[in-house]
C-alpha cells in the first residue's frame, strides 16, 4: 500500500475505534506522526525496526511514554495487517516496562465533609452551590466526572429517583437511582440554581456564574485548590483526584455489605451495573484491599470454616 493508504487506513482506524465508543487521546496525533514518520523514511510498509525507532522519541522521554507510543502502533498494525500482509506487528516486551498502579487515595468521611465545606465558602453564591452539590453528588453516587457534568434538567426524574446517564463511557446509557437525601440536595441547588440565574443558556443542570455547562477544566483546578484549603494531603498513594471519590464509593459499598453480613459475590454484579462497567471484571480494579476490607473478608473466611461440618 501507498503512503496514502496508509493515511486512509489510519483515519479509518480511528474512526472504526470512537465507533465502538473508545475516546482516543494519544492515537489521533501518535498515528498520523508515525506514519509521517514512515513517509521521511520512504517507506509505505510498518516494519518493527521503524515502529520501536519511531516509539523511542524524543531521545529524553521516560520508558513509559516510549512503550505508550509503540502500544499504539501495535494495535494499529494489527488492524492494518488485514489489508496488507507484510505489515509486521511489532511484539510486547520490545521496550520493557511493567506498569505499577499507584494506590487511589481512599476519602474518609471527614475529607469529604471538609471538601464540601470549602465548597460552600466559594463565592459567587452560583458557584459555591455548584460545586459544593457537584461533589456530593460524585460521593454520593460514584459516577465518573464527566457523566455528572454532561447532566441536563431532563435528565433528573423526581418522582422515581433516578438520574439517566446518556452516551456515557462507550456510549452506554444506564439509569442511576439516586437516595431521597441525594435528590433533595439536588432538589435545594436547582432552586437556588433557578433563583440566581433565571435565564439560562441551555437545559444543562450544573452551570457556571454566566450560565453555561460547568467545563471538566475549571472543575478539576477548582477541585485542587479545595484540596489545599480542605488540608488534604497525599498518603501512600497517589495525589487525591476527583476520580478517586469514585473508587471511595465503590469501596465503602462493598465495606457496607459485608458488615451487613450479605454475599458479596453474587452482589458484585449490581455495583459493576451501577458504576456503568462492562462486566465485573472492570469494577475489580476499583476494589483497593485495605485493612478494613481484608479483615471483614477474613472474618467471613473464618465464620465458612466453622460452618462446615
């Protein structure tokens, strides 16, 4: 195939992967820079040697950004290799590197109040209230960031207490019941919401001091400066992220249960549901073994044995 193809292929590529509802970052510009990459070195075939000497760029960079780069181009010669068979696919393990997931950190109950409470002393009014319920609402459900703020009015049903969550992670919608506690409090924002700023731009739920949808962005460095004020510091793992109030939810839900005594393996399909995964596998990764939770499930252990005739 021509330097052309490869460019169409590309772009189809692409555009077959945001159709199974992957959202693509690094591949839009790794893909057409590689292939840019083949052209200077007059090549219309994807060869290993150019792969791994394209991978290993800028010279400066970390092992782990080097094997992003090349695990891009693998699965995209994987694909290519349909169409033209000399394609050659590069092998794992080319540029060695084992990936360590660093420990999410774990919000207690006093960090989340503290986050709210500084959330609440943000001025504006308008925004100090939309924050304030964005973040509860992120503790009280474990939805991802961006569902939260891609909520419109008519998503919210007030009788049934339910959120419906649209085109969410690949585009999946799912319906998320919500605690009577957790609709009032969103019940008070729209009020307020309303009172503030009677006319708004569009039927978006949270919104910003002039009206529009609140951005991913502006959330996220507001979100680090309530670190700071709320006195929350970094432990064992990871910085805190807003993304790890999802990870609390998941955790003190499982916690929940077996305090309660339930069988948490036949429940653990509910929670992958609710969180929106794909299978149980997926919500796996979201349970950190902590102390607490490695000593409930020892109990439990032990109290199976003593069952046992």
């Amino acid at each position: 195939m021509s330097g052309m193809d490869l460019r169409c292929s590309t772009e189809e590529y692409l555009a077959l992967r945001r159709a199974l509802g992957f959202k693509l970052y690094h591949q839009t510009w790794f893909l057409p820079d590689f292939v840019a990459f083949l052209a200077a070195h007059r090549s219309s075939v994807i060869t290993t040697d150019l792969a791994v000497r394209w991978a290993q760029q800028p010279s400066g960079a970390s092992v782990r950004w080097w094997a992003k780069r090349l695990s891009a181009i693998r699965c995209f010669a994987k694909h290519h290799r349909a169409f033209d068979p000399r394609t050659e696919v590069p092998p794992p393990g080319l540029i060695p590197y084992r990936a360590s997931r660093l420990s999410p950190h774990l919000y207690t109950d006093g960090e989340i109040a503290a986050l709210l409470r500084e959330a609440r002393a943000l001025g504006p009014a308008l925004k100090a209230a939309s924050y304030a319920t964005l973040l509860g609402l992120l503790a009280a459900t474990g939805m991802r960031v961006g569902e939260t703020l891609a909520l419109d009015d008519g998503d919210v049903d007030w009788r049934h207490s339910l959120l419906t969550i649209r085109h969410a992670k690949f585009q999946k919608s799912r319906l998320v019941p919500v605690h009577a506690s957790t609709l009032a409090a969103l019940r008070a924002y729209v009020a307020l919401r309303d009172h503030l700023l009677p006319c708004r731009r569009g039927p978006w739920l949270f919104v910003s001091c002039v009206g529009t949808r609140v951005l991913h962005q502006n959330f996220h460095q507001v979100f680090l400066r309530l670190i700071r004020l709320a006195g929350i510091h970094r432990g064992q793992g990871r910085r805190p992220r807003l993304h790890d109030l999802r990870h609390t939810f998941a955790l003190n839900t499982l916690r929940d249960w077996y305090r309660s005594g339930l069988d948490v393996e036949r429940r653990l399909p509910w929670l992958s549901t609710y969180l929106g995964h794909v299978n149980p596998t997926t919500t796996y990764w979201y349970l950190t073994a902590t102390p607490e939770l490695l000593a409930l499930a020892g109990k439990r252990l032990e109290r199976a044995w003593e069952a046992r005739p």
